[in-house]
C-alpha cells in the first residue's frame, strides 16, 4: 500500500484498506457501525483509537435502475 501524503489524507477518504482520522491520521481499518440508509447510501460511524475521535461518512451508490 502506497502511504498517504498529510495533504492527501485530510482531504480525501481512502478506499483501500481504511480510513484516515481527521483528528491525528491515524489509519482505521473498520468502522464502528454502518447502517444502510437506503439503497443508495450507507452511513459508517468511526471512532480513532489513537485519539478518541469520532466521525460519521455516508457513501454513496449509484441508484439502480
């Protein structure tokens, strides 16, 4: 896996491998939760375990036809 530069990582969610925390960078490998908002989004909860920090993103899918 390629590291992420600090730029990089503030500004943009990986896909491969986890998430980096806004708060130290730390890279989280799982969310928390998710919860499957509908059939175009899923909501993750993350939390850092380095800092404590917690977050929520919403991924968003194509809708089917």
């Amino acid at each position: 896996m390629t590291p992420l530069t600090e730029t990089s990582a503030r500004t943009r969610l990986t896909t491969n491998g986890g998430n980096i925390c806004l708060q130290c960078n730390a890279l989280l490998f799982a969310p928390e939760w998710s919860e499957e908002v509908n059939e175009s989004r899923v909501k993750h909860a993350w939390s850092c375990d380095a800092c404590g920090y917690n977050f929520e993103t919403t991924v968003f899918y194509p809708a089917t036809e």
